[in-house]
C-alpha cells in the first residue's frame, strides 16, 4: 500500500488514543517516510521487491529512529500545526524515538499482511506472515485477505476522525488539586 491513505486511519487512531505516550506527527509520518523505500526502488527500476529492508523489523526500527532524529528539529513546526488543530503537544527526543519506531513497525506490520513479497522477520526470508495468514484462513487467494485489511483501514480513518472530533470538542478537563494548590 505505497502512500496509500490507508495507513491513516490505522496510524492516526492509535496516535490519538495514545497522545500522552505518542508524539502524533512523528507517529503519523512515519507510516509515510518508510515507504520512500518503495519510491526509490520503483523510481531507480532495481529489480528488487519493492518491500526490502525497511520494511522488516530490524532495519524499519533503524529507519524510525532515523526518521525521528530528522524530525527532532521540526518539532516546534509540529507544535505549531498541532495548535492549529487544537491538539495538545508535548514531546521529547525520547518520545520522538518511540513513536518513529513503533510507527514505522505498524506499517510494516499491515504491509507484512498485505503484501506476499515483505519479509517482516528479515534476515530470515522464509517466514512470511502473509502466507501463514492466507493459508491459515484457507484463502485460495489472497484477494479476500486484502478486502478485508482496506476495510479495516478505512473503519479506524472514520475511528480517527470520530475520536478527534471528540477529543477537540470535549470540554477541558477540571484543573487536578494538585495543579490549583500550584496556582
């Protein structure tokens, strides 16, 4: 699914629900930056499957890390369009780290699913979680497998912007005691 809206509704739902933990645009972006890899393989006409090594794992994890270092810098810009849609953003480097990482993993995850040719678990090429999938669920093939994961996708966009519509229109929180004895 190369820069596909699919991996929207996934990404954002998941970063909205956790936003305390999960920096929402290095989260989000990175399910878009891992497929640079598609890009540059298609473009440069390799020869290669176009899911390779950033889309495993191992290496995805080295690709969020260095996704969320290259945004670091970025982060007051992030602030600023997370203030314009009304979302509270609070980051650290760390944080950044976390979410480059687990948003490149839960690309890959839903790619290893879709596509036959992604090798989640490299440098062991001969587990793929697709055909353990479609085989498992007795497709003859994979057609039905991946009706289902375009359906799930869009059901979690219309989850994300439900909950973010929510999130925005709930009345702030009470101030906590211990933040008004502060005051």
């Amino acid at each position: 699914m190369p820069f596909t809206p699919y991996h929207l509704g996934p990404s954002g739902f998941l970063a909205l629900v956790f936003r305390k933990w999960i920096d929402l645009p290095v989260f989000v972006l990175a399910n878009v930056v891992v497929d640079i890899e598609v890009l540059v393989i298609g473009i440069l006409d390799l020869g290669w499957p176009v899911h390779r090594y950033a889309h495993t794992l191992l290496l995805g994890a080295a690709v969020g890390i260095a996704w969320a270092i290259a945004a670091y810098p970025l982060r007051n810009i992030f602030a600023a369009l997370m203030q314009l849609i009304r979302l509270p953003y609070r980051t650290s480097l760390w944080k950044m780290i976390i979410s480059g990482i687990l948003g490149v993993w839960l690309h890959v995850l839903i790619d290893s699913v879709y596509h036959f040719d992604l090798r989640l678990f490299w440098p062991n090429k001969k587990i793929s979680l697709h055909r353990m999938i479609v085989r498992h669920l007795g497709y003859k093939n994979d057609e039905p497998l991946k009706d289902r994961i375009e359906i799930a996708c869009i059901i979690l966009l219309l989850a994300a912007v439900t909950l973010y519509v929510l999130v925005v229109n709930l009345p702030s929180a009470k101030k906590s005691p211990r933040a008004s004895s502060r005051s």
